[in-house]
C-alpha cells in the first residue's frame, strides 16, 4: 500500500531523518521518502502490519504536524 502524508514543520536534513526514521522503525513500512519541499512524506507500507494512525503517531512524536 502506498501512502503521501503531509507533513508540517519539516525545514531541513535533520526533519528529513528523524520522519523517516520514526517511520521505518514501524513494523510493517517498507519504505519513507520525504519530500522537504513539498512537505510529503511518500509511504510504502503493509497495511495489515501498520495502520495511518501509528504513521502519523510516530511523525507527531518526532515533533511534527501530519495534515
């Protein structure tokens, strides 16, 4: 499954690292690309293993808004 969540607060490489990072962390993403300019993060996941809301609780913890 494939997911874009907005993301806002991200502003540069550090942001970038600790999204991504808080999400591959998760059980069940396969993959995150952020897009700082966009302020997107693309989400590649298995939904039976992660569900939307503990992607967008572990950006939260990171000290980010998810749209």
């Amino acid at each position: 499954m494939e997911k874009t969540l907005e993301v806002k607060g991200m502003t540069c490489g550090h942001c970038e690292k600790a999204v991504k990072g808080a999400l591959e962390e998760l059980n069940g993403v396969k993959s995150a690309n952020v897009h700082l300019e966009q302020n997107t993060v693309d989400v590649s996941y298995d939904e039976a293993n992660v569900s939307e809301k503990e992607m967008k609780e572990a950006i939260e913890e990171q000290g980010y808004d998810v749209v």
